[in-house]
C-alpha cells in the first residue's frame, strides 16, 4: 500500500502567509491547496472529498470567515481537523478555541509548524487506511 502525500487546505488572504506556508510544508513532503475565503475551501472539498488531510484556516475573511468555514465543516466534513491560525483576539478566547482542534497566535513558530505537519501526516495515514 502506497500512501499518498498528506494533503493540506490552506485557508488564507494575506498572499505572503500563503508562500511561507506553502514553502515550509513542500520542503517537508506535504501538498498544499491554497484558496483566499471560506467559500473557496467549500468547493475545494466538494471537489477532493477524501484527498484533504487537514484545513488551516484564518478567522477574518471577506467571503466565509473561519467561523463559518468550521461549523459547515463540523457539519459537511466532521473528520476533516481544522486548525485556526490568528493574530486576533480570537486565540485568547475560550469559547472560540473549542470550536477548532487547534489554535496558534500569528506569526507561527517553530512549535506550531510541527504540529501542523505531525496532524497532516497522520490525517493522510488515517486516510490510507
């Protein structure tokens, strides 16, 4: 059995966020889709419904904010996890961290990268089963 690359749904608007992320996660062997809102993520999972390993989303966008992503997620794509991403107040609010599987403050550290490409790889070995 052949796994496939871990595949990542980057949800961001801030052009440079997206190259950085993009950059990081190639150099580990991940795939990364990038859209701009919360309505582009939807068709890219409607488009690849067991092709996406993990979402990685911002809260404040123009069209489908983060908010919205995650509760069509928690609905559409339950075992889909949702990372929130944030230079906000949101992280520091409790009620705003639950609705998500992990939270991390804006600019990420070496810290929270590791986490996200550890919870990638495993929702692509989880897939492949």
């Amino acid at each position: 059995i052949r796994m496939s690359k871990p595949k990542i749904l980057l949800v961001e608007s801030d052009g440079t966020e997206s190259r950085v992320f993009v950059e990081t996660c190639e150099c580990h062997g991940l795939e990364v889709m990038v859209v701009a809102n919360g309505h582009e993520a939807v068709s890219a999972m409607e488009n690849q419904a067991n092709g996406i390993d993990l979402v990685v989303t911002e809260l404040a966008m123009a069209e489908g904010d983060g908010l919205w992503l995650q509760k069509w997620m928690r609905t559409n794509r339950p075992r889909i996890p949702i990372i929130l991403t944030t230079g906000c107040f949101a992280a520091q609010n409790t009620q705003v961290r639950g609705l998500f599987d992990r939270v991390f403050e804006k600019p990420l550290g070496p810290d929270q990268w590791q986490q996200i490409l550890f919870l990638a790889v495993l929702g692509a070995r989880v897939r492949s089963r």
